[in-house]
C-alpha cells in the first residue's frame, strides 16, 4: 500500500524534482492490525516527556494510543543522540524485520551538530531509509526541524551557521518527502517554537505539552486521511509540569555531558565558521554564504537524481 500524497510547505531552494513513486490507490485505511515503528533520536525517544522511574514517553507513543480504536503494535527504536547513519544502519533493518505498516523517521539534527556534517551524506541515507520503508509498502511520517542554534539562543554568529544546516537539512526532507510521498510535519518553525511552556529546561527537546503538540499535529494529518481512527492526543498534560530544582539537576547531569561532548567535537569547528560569518558580515558578502549551503542542497539532491536514473537504466 502506496501512502497518500501530501503537498508540503514552499520550499525556499530549488532542488531538481523527482519522479514519485506510484500514486497512492485503493483504501485509505490501514488492514488488520496496525503496526507502527518510530525511527529518530533523542525527540522521537521522548526525551522532556519524563514518565516516572528515569523512562520517557514523547509525541511517537502518544499518537500510537489513537491510530485505532484496537491495541495497536509500537515500537519506539529512536535512541538519544542518532544521526541519519544510525538510522540507516541499525534502526531502520529491525523495523522492516517488523513489517510496519507505518513508520515515522524524524532525525538530522545530530548530524548538524557534528564537525563531519556532509549535507550530500545526509540526503543519501535518507532517501535509503524512505525508499526502504515505501518499497515494503509503510506509510512514511517526516518532518523538519527549528535549528537548534536559534533554540538555545545562541548569538547570531554561532547561530547562524547551525541554521544553515539545519535548513539544508529541511530542504532534503522536504523533497525526498514529496518524492516518497510522505505526510510531512512542517515543525521547524511557528508559535509552538516561540512558546516556552511547550519546551523543557534544555530549550532542544520539547517538554509534555510539546510532545502532546506534535502527536496531535500528526494524529491530524494521518486522520484527514482515514489513516487514524482512534482518539485524538490529549492537549493537556498528564504530569505537572518539572520543579525550576528537578530540571536545573537534569541540566547539571545530562546537559553537562552533552556541552563536553559538543565542546570537543563541533566546538572548534563552530568557531572557525562564526569567524567565517562575521568576515562576510564585515564585508557584506554574507549572502554568498546562503548560496553556497544552497547549491550543496542542490548538488546533493541532483546526485540522488542521477543515482536513480542510472538505477532505472
């Protein structure tokens, strides 16, 4: 079963166009019981959606309870800190070894945060993960995602050059999106970014209610499709919200990790960059910056297009 086509948002790049696979036919309701498998990292894991005993639950297994009014099969594979390559080699073969029906694949924000990020790697795993799951018939859940420079309020010149990451890395997702037909989150930016009760202490993972937030947006997207039956995700939280004391000693133990960790690998990288984007700044050059992030989407989007067509011939 083909999943149905989902126009998304406008793009601001032009990547080449794709030829989509089949368009979806036939009954727009999941047959038997549904299977649903969640691929990604620390935000599909549920980090910020504490549920007691140290375990997080997050937005996957909230929109799990309403696909359908019977139990519904869920497995939650996304684990803290993956990148596309981890999905590819280690999440996405024990999903298709469970023959889902639906699977969500919401990762990149690692990648950008790392000094080996390759925007032409990052759209060559994702077009296999996609392909993997579409070619044995699962309907595909994606989304794009707020950069994580403007989350934690970063200033401009460190900012910057993660926002230009993260929005090569919507761009891909976007197209390759529409290519594998998939019902696609447009989450990378809007009020629910800006809203500050809707995100945890770290300002990277949304708290409860963003979590309910995201499970209810695509709740909504799969049920205009007849692809969701049960109850929509509750808005309101389960949980108090985190005593100012529980999420300052949450950041002290898992927040200093992740600072060491980055401080050693992206660290240097970032600043070389932050020089780079005040040199243009200064000079008033900061435009070719913009154009070059776009032509390396644009390249590694006409790799995958020249890789199919050689596929085909």
């Amino acid at each position: 079963m083909r999943p149905p086509r989902f126009e998304g948002p406008p793009r601001s790049e032009g990547p080449p166009q794709f030829e989509g696979p089949p368009r979806f036919e036939g009954s727009s309701r999941f047959e038997g019981p549904l299977r649903f498998e969640a691929l990604g990292d620390s935000l599909t894991e549920g980090v910020g959606d504490p549920v007691g005993d140290g375990a997080w639950r997050g937005w996957a297994a909230l929109l799990a309870d309403g696909l359908a009014e019977e139990p519904v099969g869920f497995t939650n594979l996304a684990v803290s800190g993956s990148q596309t390559r981890d999905v590819l080699e280690r999440q996405l073969p024990a999903a298709l070894e469970l023959r889902p029906d639906l699977v969500s694949v919401v990762v990149g924000v690692n990648d950008t945060l790392r000094c080996t990020f390759d925007i032409r790697a990052v759209a060559a795993r994702l077009d296999q993960v996609y392909a993997s799951c579409t070619e044995q018939g699962a309907v595909l859940l994606t989304a794009c995602l707020p950069d994580p420079g403007t989350m934690l309020g970063l200033p401009g010149a460190l900012a910057n050059p993660l926002a230009r990451r993260q929005r090569a890395v919507n761009t891909v997702v976007h197209a390759l999106s529409e290519r594998y037909e998939a019902l696609h989150l447009h989450a990378c930016e809007g009020e629910w970014t800006t809203d500050r009760a809707l995100w945890s202490a770290d300002r990277l993972h949304p708290g409860e209610r963003g979590h309910r937030q995201l499970a209810l947006r695509f709740h909504t997207l799969l049920a205009e499709r007849g692809l969701a039956t049960g109850p929509a995700p509750s808005p309101e939280p389960e949980f108090p919200v985190p005593t100012t004391s529980a999420s300052l000693w949450w950041l002290a133990m898992a927040g200093t990790g992740w600072a060491a960790r980055r401080c050693t690998d992206l660290l240097p990288q970032l600043l070389t960059l932050a020089a780079d984007e005040l040199r243009h700044r200064a000079r008033g050059t900061s435009a070719r910056l913009d154009l070059r992030a776009s032509a390396a989407v644009s390249a590694a989007l006409g790799a995958l297009s020249v890789t199919e067509q050689a596929d085909a011939a």
